[in-house]
C-alpha cells in the first residue's frame, strides 16, 4: 500500500459557503451537484492514471470546510466515461454526483455509524445479471431470481462479494445507476484500496474508508463528486 496522505488536515481548507438556492458547488476542484439538505460531501479528484485525491468535505456557518483526504485513491482500469454513457464490463469509473446510501463489510455494524448496514454473508451477490428484476442489487443466491452460477467470464455473472474480503472489508454503496438501466453497469462502491485499479468503483486507503463509515450521516444526504 502506498503511504497515506494526511487524513485529517491541520489546517482544513475553507471556500465560500454556497447561496441558499444554489444546487452546485466546486470542492476541491470537482464540480458537485448538490441535492436538498447536502451537507456532507466525497470529492473523487482524478489526478493521473488510476489516481485520485478523495476528500470529505461539511458545510459550516463558514462554508465548506474539508476535513479528511487522501491522494491514494483509486479510480476503474477502463478510465473515467459520463455515467450515462457507462457500458457493463468496460471497467470506467462514472463521472457525475451520486447518492451515499449504506454500507457493507465483512463486520458487523459499528455503533458509530449511521447509514444502513449489511454484514456480508455466505451466498451474497452484487446482481450483474442483465435479465434479473434485481439488477444492480444485492441479493442471496438462496433467494433465487438471478443467474448466479454464470461464470465470471459471462457478461451477464454477478459479483460474489465473499470473493473479495480485502476491498469489501468496508465498502459504502452509491445510487448510481439505481433506476436499474440495463448494461450500463452496476455495484459502484466507495470501498478499501485493492492491489491496484478497480473495475469501475473507487477505492480508497483502509483508514479512509473506515472513517467514512463511521461519519457519512443519512439526515446530511452525503453525496459523491466524480470528476477529473
């Protein structure tokens, strides 16, 4: 693993707080798309190659201040597409904003946490299966409804999330793609750095990735900004 960039900074660098009424704003020099009652916000800056700087940014009375970041992000091995023009397998990260919407991981829920959690288990998949009504979802094997004995050579296999236990260890799912369009891709996490490029998500340092868990707060509608 490379070495750690400073996760909580000294000195967390300020901007301008965003108008009431604005719905976008550019942290860290990734333009975000701001939802109602977005007050957290995760920066995916792309630097080169597979990198990029991750960030956690709050808003304040003061503006947005950024307090935790790193520059060993990762990004997909097939580069950086608009998300609606993501195809299946083609291993590019989406740019644009999404939802942080719960987590999964090979522990239990931590007490610190907010956001809805699932504690990985023998027989769960992300479901890749274009011909499921669970596409891009996670389901059980027992629970039938996807083809999960495909292989993984099959366009059409889903991910056995107990096949990857170093990068699952934590991992905080977004709502990309969540309106289910078929091809286009699904299970884009925020999860640990792997040994290197991920297929599509982004990954971060262990550390990182456990200090979100415990911070990303539903009722601050935390978001994150892709951007290169």
């Amino acid at each position: 693993m490379k070495t750690l960039a400073t996760l909580l900074a000294a000195a967390c660098l300020l901007v301008a707080a965003p108008a009431a009424h604005a719905d976008s704003v550019t942290l860290g020099g990734v333009r975000v798309e701001l939802r109602p009652g977005t007050s957290q916000v995760v920066t995916v800056d792309h630097t080169r190659g597979v990198r990029a700087t991750v960030s956690l940014w709050r808003l304040t009375d003061a503006g947005w201040k950024r307090g935790l970041t790193t520059r060993d992000g990762r990004t997909g091995y097939g580069g950086l597409v608009d998300g609606d023009r993501r195809r299946q397998g083609s291993g590019t990260t989406p740019l644009g904003t999404y939802g942080l919407t719960s987590t999964f991981g090979t522990h239990g829920t931590d007490p610190r946490a907010a956001l809805p959690h699932h504690r990985i288990r023998r027989g769960d998949f992300w479901v890749q299966d274009n011909r499921s009504p669970y596409y891009n979802r996670l389901r059980n094997q027992r629970d039938g409804g996807f083809r999960w004995w495909l292989p993984s050579s099959d366009a059409n296999s889903s991910e056995r999330l107990t096949d990857f236990p170093r990068p699952y260890e934590w991992s905080i799912v977004t709502d990309f793609n969540v309106e289910q369009v078929r091809h286009r891709g699904s299970g884009i996490f925020l999860h640990v750095n792997g040994r290197g490029a991920t297929a599509g998500c982004v990954s971060a340092p262990r550390r990182v990735i456990r200090k979100l868990v415990t911070v990303l707060d539903p009722a601050r509608v935390p978001v994150i900004g892709i951007g290169r």
